[in-house]
C-alpha cells in the first residue's frame, strides 16, 4: 500500500511541475500563413515529449529535444481566404483559430516607420487632401488583413512581446503603423490574397541596434573596434532591439522586409551608413535562411537639419550626402527604394504626413519584382549619364515610365557648374526622355547636381507621379 500511494505522489510531482507545450507569440489565432513557403512551426515542451501539428488536413509529429525544444515543417500552402484552426498537441492541446494563408511583411525602422494610424501629439493633419488614415480608422474590420503589433523592449527577451494576431480595423489600427498599413492595403487590392503585417519599430533609433552584435565583431569593417568585449558603435549598443524584437520572429515564414529609418544616422553624418545597411540585410537573409528576401526601404525627407543642435553641425547639404547613400544601397540585390520628396508639408516637421502615399510607393518594389505585375513603374525616373554638348548638358535617365514631366512652369532644383566646381542655379528643360540642362553664366558645364539641398523639394517627376531621385553627376 505504501509503496502504491508513493508512486502515486510521485506521479502527482511529475504531473504539477510538468510543462506545458507552448508556441512563440508570432503563432496565434486571426494569423497568416505565408504562402509559397515552406511553414516552420516551432515551440517549447518537456524533454523527450511527443508532439503533433496538424494543419489544413496535413500532421506532422516529432519529439521535443533533451532541452525541450521542437519543430515540424509542412510543405508549402496556396493563398486563400478560407479560414482554418490549427492544432497543436502534447500533454496539452493549442488551438489557433481563424488561420488563413497568404503574403506576411515585416515593417521596421523608427519613428517614420513606427508612425502611427491615429495621429500622437506631435503629428500634423496633412495640409492638402483628405487625410486617409482618419478615414481609414472608420471603415469596419477587413479579416483580409491581419496585424500583429510587437511591443516596444530591449535585450535579450526570450520571445516578443505583443497582444497578437488582430483583424484590421477601428480597434486595431489606431497605434499600428500608418505606412505599414498601406504597403499591406496596397498588396492585398491588387492582389487579392489575405496580408499579414508584422509592425517592429521604435522611434529615435538608429540602424544598429537593430542588427545582432556578432554580426559586427564578426564583420570586417566593424570587428576592430568590437574587441574586448565592446557592445557599442558610435556610442550606440548594437542589436539590443534585434535581440527583444527581430529575433525571436524568426523563422516564421515571412515574404520580406520594408524598412523606414536614416534620421537619426544622418544626425552624425554616417559615412558607413551603406555597409551598416547592408549587415542589416544580409543578417536577417541569414536568420531567415532566404538570401533573396526583398528589403524595401524610403528615402528619409526634406527637412531642417542644418537648424538642429547636434553634436554635428550640419550643413543644407548634409542631407542630399546622406540620400545618395540611400540610393547607393540600391546596389544591394532585391532591394529598391521609394522616394518621398514630394511628401512635405513643413520643412520643420520631421514627421511628414500622407503616409498612405508612402505605403503605396514602397509596395510598387514587389508588385513589380515579386509578384510578376510587370508593367508596374516602381520608380521615379534615376540619374544614369549625361553628354556634354558645347554649353549644355544632356541627362538621361532610367525609370522614365510613359514619360517624364514636370509639375509646375519650369524644372525647379536643377544646378550646373564649371571646371571650379561652382554650382549655379540651372535653366531645364525636358526633351523626350531627357533633360537639358544649361545656365547663361557657365560656357563650358561639366557637372549638374539636383535637389542637391536639405529643403528640396523639386518638381521633376515621370508621368506616373513618381518623384525623381536626387542626385550629381561627378
């Protein structure tokens, strides 16, 4: 009898203390699936527990490591808008309601990215047009989009935090953010497959923290200076934000990445701005085990920065500097770029309105390159050479789309200069699908620049709307 209610006791102990199985907060109810890809589904359980993930009619079964650990992976699932549970089982069972499958991005960056549906202390109502975020927080829920917002954390934090997976729609959207939404809205209109989005951001950072320390003390550039034990770029810890934020995301099946931040990297005029972007992309790539995954990213705006009281005291052209680094970044492979010159109000404002244009703008990269829409123009037309021609310069470009125009009486940003180096405002004018470009004072021009000045904000577009990049011809 003794040796009975022991082990009965013991069985008890076994049963109070055991653990239960449980998935990483990416997996909940209302969420999706990415399509086209292989769905990994990973959690924690009791050591050498059994386990089984049921999905669509499909089960997979393995058993959890000596640390608990375990995963499944089913085959790739097509888009579609019908919902379906998703279980998964141990000593307990998990239900995940509402699952649908579709195109799942990831949104991150600072405070332009972070930028939220309801306007915060501090945002201005755009001066021109209807507001479209207001209106859009009046619309009823659309359970074709779904948003999972991750909550602001730094450190090493073992999974994200966040209030899951929610429908789109007034009770939702309010602190999501805005040019996330649209980026998604756009994709699910033209589309028409259920969009995930996946809001990571944090107002003020800079481009670090947001990539993994090692990735830095293993890079080339960086690992000098990351010796003995330093944490810390420019003054800045790396990957704190990466760590409670990206990380433990990874590897939920995800198409790609849009990114909005630069600000507070121009704030000290970041010459390595270019290779920091580029660890970025190559280590989340990693993570996600996709060395193709499209990264799509804006332009930071015009605005004041010469009338800030950094350390650094900028000139008005610390930020056309800063831009055509952005653009260099264009180099990377499945990567693009959306300008956004046109989309301010207030010079003063850091925080320019029309966010939904934004959003738009970023998500004509994978209309165009990752979902097959071909005749999508994705950009503004793009500086390629020029021809000198006695007192005159010829610029072609790229990204013409259906043709080039200007908004107004004359091309407004437009600078030339001669053998000194000396810039003088331009006379330009387009012809065909190039642009001109001459001044009465300078009879042999060898360089143009334009929008080459912090409040720039030109009138050079191709006939798609798309704002043209700044940029110098030497």
């Amino acid at each position: 009898m003794k040796k009975i209610l022991f082990s009965f006791i013991l069985a008890g102990i076994a049963f109070s203390t055991q653990a239960k199985v449980t998935l990483p907060h990416v997996f909940g109810s209302n969420m999706v699936l990415q399509q086209g890809k292989p769905v990994v589904v990973w959690g924690h359980a009791d050591p050498q527990e059994k386990i089984e993930v049921r999905l669509k009619g499909l089960t997979r079964k393995t058993v959890a490591d000596q640390k608990g650990a375990w995963s499944v992976t089913f085959t790739a699932q097509k888009a579609s808008f019908d919902a379906f549970t998703m279980e998964v089982k141990g000593d307990n069972t998990i239900l995940l309601k509402n699952v649908v499958v579709g195109e799942v991005w990831l949104c991150s960056g600072q405070s332009n990215m972070e930028y939220t549906m309801q306007l915060r202390k501090g945002y201005k109502q755009p001066a021109t047009g209807i507001d479209l975020a207001k209106e859009e927080l009046h619309q009823p829920e659309n359970p074709k989009i779904r948003l999972f917002l991750v909550a602001k954390k730094k450190g090493p934090l073992g999974d994200v935090e966040t209030n899951g997976w929610q429908i789109a729609g007034p009770n939702s959207l309010g602190q999501f953010s805005a040019p996330g939404y649209f980026f998604g809205k756009t994709l699910q209109q033209q589309l028409n497959v259920p969009v995930g989005l996946i809001s990571s951001s944090w107002g003020g950072s800079r481009i670090e923290p947001w990539t993994p320390l090692e990735a830095y003390q293993n890079s080339g550039l960086f690992k000098q200076e990351m010796q003995n034990g330093e944490t810390k770029i420019e003054n800045t810890v790396a990957g704190e934000m990466y760590e409670a934020m990206i990380r433990p995301l990874a590897p939920f099946a995800m198409k790609g990445f849009i990114w909005y931040q630069g600000e507070s990297n121009l704030m000290f005029e970041d010459a390595r701005y270019y290779a920091k972007q580029k660890l970025l992309i190559d280590t989340w790539r990693r993570v996600w085990q996709d060395k193709n995954m499209p990264f799509y990213y804006v332009q930071i705006a015009p605005y004041y920065y010469s009338k800030r009281n950094d350390k650094t005291k900028h000139t008005a052209e610390a930020l056309p500097w800063f831009w055509e680094i952005q653009t260099k970044c264009m180099d990377i492979k499945h990567s693009g770029m959306a300008v956004v010159t046109d989309l301010v109000d207030d010079l003063s404002d850091i925080h320019p309105s029309y966010k939904w244009e934004v959003g738009r703008r970023l998500a004509l990269w994978p209309l165009a390159f990752d979902y097959g829409l071909k005749n999508t123009v994705f950009s503004g037309p793009q500086y390629k050479s020029k021809k000198i021609v006695k007192d005159h310069i010829i610029l072609n470009f790229k990204h013409v789309g259906s043709g080039l125009q200007c908004k107004g009486d004359q091309l407004t940003w437009f600078e030339i200069a001669g053998q000194d180096g000396k810039f003088v405002p331009a006379e330009a004018k387009i012809d065909g699908n190039q642009v001109i470009v001459s001044a009465a004072s300078i009879k042999s021009p060898k360089q143009v620049r334009f929008g080459w000045n912090e409040t720039a904000r030109p009138n050079f577009f191709n006939k798609e709307g798309l704002p043209a990049l700044p940029f110098r011809t030497e």
